[in-house]
C-alpha cells in the first residue's frame, strides 16, 4: 500500500513540475521573441553604459540606418 501512494503521490509531482516548466519554457520563450526596444535603444544603451566607445557607437549606427 505504502509504495502504491507513495507513487501515486511522485506522479502529481512530475505532472506539477512538467506543467511548471512548459509554463516556464513559454513565458521565457514570449519575452524573447516580443522585445519592445529596438536595436537603436540598445545601441544608445550600451554606449551610455560605456561597454562601447563613441566611434564603434557611430560605426554600428549608420550599420543600423544603412
């Protein structure tokens, strides 16, 4: 009996945790697919940052206006 519900019990749990990371899976997947800045915003973030100099900055803007 013990090992019956024992794992009655372990396959809610698997359910509830698969169900858990395919709600996991598809919000990560709707967030990367539906970013609502553009290249530019992330151009002129990462030079306001300082990751990137004023003329790769330039360089990579007219790429972007090509």
């Amino acid at each position: 009996m013990g090992f019956g519900g024992g794992g009655m019990i372990l396959w809610w749990l698997l359910i509830i945790a698969s169900i858990a990371a395919l709600a996991w899976w598809l919000t990560s997947l709707s967030r990367g697919n539906n970013s609502s800045e553009s290249a530019k915003d992330i151009l002129d973030q990462r030079y306001a940052r300082g990751e990137i100099d004023r003329e790769e900055y330039e360089q990579h803007k007219r790429d972007l206006e090509g």
